[in-house]
C-alpha cells in the first residue's frame, strides 16, 4: 500500500490530496490473467454495445495518460533518435547519405525501407512524439484542474485522534483555548501556512510549490516537445564557403548545399547578405600549446532586407551573427592560393583563388584546379586539371615528406600534378568541385617519362609539357566556411529545459505538509494543547516544522505550572504524565488499535 492509501484509510480527509498524481484505475485483479489485470469484456456476442465501447475506450485513455505508458514513450522516443544521430540523414546531409548507401550496399535497402536515412520524418517515429503529447496533455489538464481546487479549498479539518499523525507533542496550560487558536493562527501565517479555524482547533498547510513545481516539469516538458518540433518543421540550413572579398546573398542559388524545412523552403527565404572583408586567425607560437588557435574572427560588412544599409560586425566560433530571423556561425576556415592558368596558345583561362580544404590542424590542405575552356598548341580543346596540396608552412622529412608543420603563413608552398583530357563536366551529371575524376584523362609526363610535379612558393610557375600551358602561384587568400540556420522556437525551447529544472527542483526539495492545533478546556479549566503534523512523505523535516511552531507557541500559551490531580472523566488526561515534565512528543495509541471507526466517524462528522 502507497503513503497516500494510508493517509486517505487512517486520516480521513485530512491526509488525503497531499499530491496530484493521477492514480492509476488497473481494472480488475484476475489470477492468472494477463499482468494480474483484466481489461473491460467484450461480451458474450460478436456485437459490441455502446457501453462496452465506450469502456474499452475509458480503458484505452486511462493506459495512454499513466505515468507509465508516458515514461516508456519517452523512452521509446529516446531509442527512436539514436539512428538519426548515428546513420547520415539524407534531409541534413544528402552527400553523407549517398555516400553511407554506396559504401553499405547490402544494409541501405533495409535501412531505407524503415526509414532509418529520414528518422525524424518517419511514421513511426512520429507515432511516438504524438502519443507522447496525447499521454502528457492528457496528464496534465486533470492535475491542473485538481491543483487549482486544492488552491481555492480550505485545509482539511484535524482528525479526531492527533496522536495518529507521525509528529505530535501536548502540554497544558492556563491560557483560554481562544487566545491559544488566535496566537497559532497568527504564528502559523507568519510561517507562511495557509490557516482556517474551525471548533476549536487550527488547520493549515503549505508547500503547495512542490505540486506547481511538477505540475510546471510536465507542461515544461510538453512545452520543450512543442519547441522541437516547430523548430524542425520550419527550420531551414545550408552552408556556404566564401572567400576573402567574395560575397553571400541569401537565395537557394548562393548556397553550396540548402537543406529546407517541411514548411520552409526556398520563397520563406529573408533577404540578406553579407561580404567577407578579412579573417584573422592567431596560433600559440611556444610551450606545449603550440599551433593552438587562439582567434578565429570573421569580418565582414552585411546587410539586413532590399533597402537594408551595410553594417559591420564580425563572426567568432560559438558567436553567431542574427540577421533577418537567421543565424550565421563560423564553422571553419582554410586557405585559397590565387593562380593563372595558361593553355597551349598563351590565352589565360583561369585566374583566381581555389579553396583548399584543410586535413588537419596544421592546415595540411588539398585541393583541385579544373580548367574546362583550354586549348592545345594546335588549337584543338584539351581540358586542364590540376590536383595536389597546400601547405602553410611547408617543411620536408625523409619518413612524411612533404607537409606543414604550423598552421599559419610562415613558409607556404603549392604541390600540383597535372592532367589532361576529359574533366567530365560536360556529361551533365553532378560533380564534387573538390575532387578530381581522372577516369578519362592522362597525367602530364616529361620527355624522360617521369610524372610532371612541382613544388611552388609565391612567383613560381610549373610549365607543362609540349607546349600545353602553364600555371602561375600568385598569392593567397583566406576563405570561411559559414553555416546559415533558420530555427525558431529556440527560445522557447531555452525557456522550457529552465522551467523543467525550476520544476524539478521545486518537487524534489520541497515538502507538502499540514499541521493542526488543537485546544480545548479540561474538565479541571485547564486548557489541553495539541499539536500535529503530516508531511507528503517520510522525513524528517515535519518533526522539525513542528517542534519550531512548539517553540513560538509557548509564549502565547506557556505551560501549566503544576497540573492537578487527572479526572478520570477527561479522556485527554495521562495517569503517568509527570507534573512538572514539559510538553511531550510523539504517538502515544495503542498501535494495534482499529482506526477504522474512528476514521468512519469523522467522515460522516465532516459531511455533516
């Protein structure tokens, strides 16, 4: 039996409604049926009345809405997100998606039919959070309504039999029974209990923050639910790399890769966009941090709707720039050597910076170089394609060769190879601009027939081999990867994850209770003084609230210098108490006694 059947079977009224936990209805106990519980019949026919209907749906609602079935949904919906996070997502990354399917050919199919590369868009995923909200809606409406009318209701009335309840003390005095009601009821307001006399004794009870405080984890909780999925039904990223001096405008076309919302897409877009003026990267020089950044800043100069003026402000890593109802984070940042590239008739075809993406801290880059519009010596088309390595600070080993060895500027160098013949850009299917497909073409070799490859500094130019061109390392530029999110409802998600921990510290640190003053005139004129208190569970600190209300009480109503000889008529009275001992604690019934009718009695005396 639960701390609140007891309270409800031996107290009464009085130690019931101490919390609004929905009790759970399990039907009927049945031996050997299912779990010990049966669900409503379904008849002797195979026709179904409405009142058997209408039971199996009760049934239904009362399963769906218990604590139970709401924990083993959400922990059903926690094993739900875990392939999302660990299998690639073709609506966050369709490249990583593609590539995880060529790679796993065997599993993808099973993977794609239970819909394991679209999680969070998946029916059954879905199923879970929308009987997840229909079990916490359901949830918490009715202990909504229950904790409003505990607020409006006055604290039950003091059971019949005070020294039932798990703290008690007594003591006799000669002060009037009003005056020793009037001093409680004022010291318990004082501590902040809501009071309310009736006969002769005081009711009152606080800590009703521990119910609001998980009444408030719930609708947290619901309202986090709420937050998460706004946030994915019309959120929207993309990314976009961009080069010092180059610049981004907020449309479907300018990113690298978008990645749209189930209610977001490319019309929702808000007009913005921004330059990249310079980026400012610092490293650790000495000790055993070296080559640790130190600064990653992004300045740039943006602009916010079609008539916005330019601004400046700059992008750190985890302090993103807000513009138009998005999010601009810095995810990163490499290096673009700025080369010209000359064909076989001296016409420059290329010029410009190409990204290198880095491999490693140091900045280890790699990239490619593809020149589609080149031409041979006898004018005839020759496509170009440059592929190899930059590096920052370019040092040579015996066992790594060459590679960089500090992220910044110190002594860079570009390693190319060089190709020719069909880039594959004319085929009309998509390609990766940081790779290069040589299935169709031919690497440059000299007239010994060692493969063409030079390492360049800043100036130098490798020439190619039978008058097919040349190309030229002018300079470096820095470029900055950028993330563009369009999320709302992050805020309310924020606001929902700190009510949950306001909540849930409220519930488990506060204590509901309830403590009673009795007093009532002896037979001798002496006045008896009872108190009592009943804390939501087992602890220690109903025992210590009472003993500080004892305290303040004593004043108001001081004890009974010498207590007169005991009237067997006032059943309050204690053979063996001690006349000049103080007020005593703690039950003192027979512990084997029926507390039923006594209990039936004050029912029915409260009724009437």
């Amino acid at each position: 039996m639960s701390t609140t059947e007891t309270d409800e079977s031996e107290l009464g009224t009085a130690g019931a409604q101490l919390s609004t936990a929905p009790q759970e209805d399990l039907g009927t106990v049945v031996p050997g049926s299912f779990g010990g519980v049966r669900a409503p019949g379904l008849g002797g026919g195979l026709a179904w009345t409405g009142r058997e209907v209408w039971g199996w749906v009760r049934w239904m609602w009362r399963q769906l809405t218990s604590m139970r079935v709401a924990l083993i949904l959400l922990f059903l919906l926690s094993l739900a997100a875990i392939p999302g996070s660990l299998i690639p997502q073709t609506n966050t990354n369709a490249v990583k998606a593609q590539d995880f399917q060529d790679a796993h050919t065997t599993v993808s199919p099973v993977y794609e039919k239970l819909g394991l590369f679209h999680v969070y868009s998946s029916p059954w995923f879905s199923a879970i959070y929308i009987l997840l909200f229909i079990s916490l809606a359901g949830c918490i409406v009715p202990r909504s309504w229950q904790f409003v009318g505990q607020l409006r209701a006055k604290p039950p009335a003091a059971p019949r039999n005070l020294t039932r309840l798990p703290a008690y003390a007594t003591w006799r005095t000669t002060a009037e029974p009003e005056q020793v009601l009037d001093g409680a009821q004022k010291l318990l307001r004082k501590r902040r209990f809501r009071t309310a006399v009736g006969g002769s004794s005081v009711a009152s009870e606080k800590g009703f923050l521990r119910e609001a405080g998980n009444l408030i984890f719930h609708i947290a909780l619901f309202g986090l639910l709420i937050s998460f999925a706004v946030g994915q039904l019309w959120k929207g990223d993309g990314s976009k790399l961009i080069v010092e001096g180059d610049g981004f405008t907020n449309t479907v076309t300018s990113y690298d890769d978008f990645t749209p919302g189930t209610f977001y897409g490319a019309d929702d877009l808000n007009p913005f966009g921004f330059t990249l003026d310079s980026f400012t990267a610092t490293y650790a020089t000495s000790g055993p941090d070296i080559g640790t950044a130190r600064t990653f800043r992004a300045n740039i100069h943006y602009w916010n709707g079609a008539d916005g003026k330019e601004q400046k402000s700059s992008i750190e890593v985890n302090k993103p720039l807000e513009i138009g109802g998005s999010k601009i984070y810095l995810n990163g940042h490499g290096y673009a050597p700025v080369v010209t590239v000359k064909d076989g008739t001296g016409t420059v075809v290329y010029k410009g910076a190409v990204a290198f993406l880095p491999t490693d801290t140091d900045l280890n880059s790699t990239g490619v170089i593809k020149v589609p519009d080149a031409r041979d010596k006898s004018g005839k088309t020759d496509q170009l394609g440059f592929s190899g390595s930059f590096l920052p600070t370019a040092v040579v080993s015996q066992t790594r060769g060459w590679y960089s060895s500090f992220p910044a500027l110190a002594n860079p160098a570009l390693i190319l190879n060089a190709y020719h013949g069909d880039l594959g850009v004319d085929s009309g299917l998509p390609q990766n601009v940081y790779q290069l497909d040589t299935k169709n073409m031919k690497q440059f070799k000299d007239a010994k027939g060692n493969i063409v490859s030079k390492v360049m500094q800043v100036g130098d130019t490798m020439t190619l081999p039978d008058g097919a061109g040349s190309i030229t390392f002018n300079g470096i530029k820095t470029f900055a990867q950028f993330q563009v999110t369009h999320q709302p409802a992050t805020g309310w998600a924020l606001g929902s994850v700190v009510s949950m921990i306001a909540g849930l510290i409220g519930s488990l640190f506060i204590q509901r209770r309830r403590v009673w003053v009795r007093a009532v005139r002896g037979s001798d004129g002496v006045t008896v003084v009872e108190l009592a208190g009943l804390g939501r569970s087992e602890s220690a600190k109903i025992a210590d609230e009472l003993g500080t209300v004892v305290d303040g009480l004593l004043p108001v109503a001081p004890q009974a210098s010498e207590d007169p000889p005991d009237d067997p008529a006032d059943p309050t009275a204690d053979p063996t108490a001690d006349p000049t001992a103080g007020p005593t604690a703690g039950p003192t019934a027979d512990p084997t006694e029926d507390p039923s009718a006594e209990t039936r009695s004050e029912d029915e005396g409260a009724r009437a």
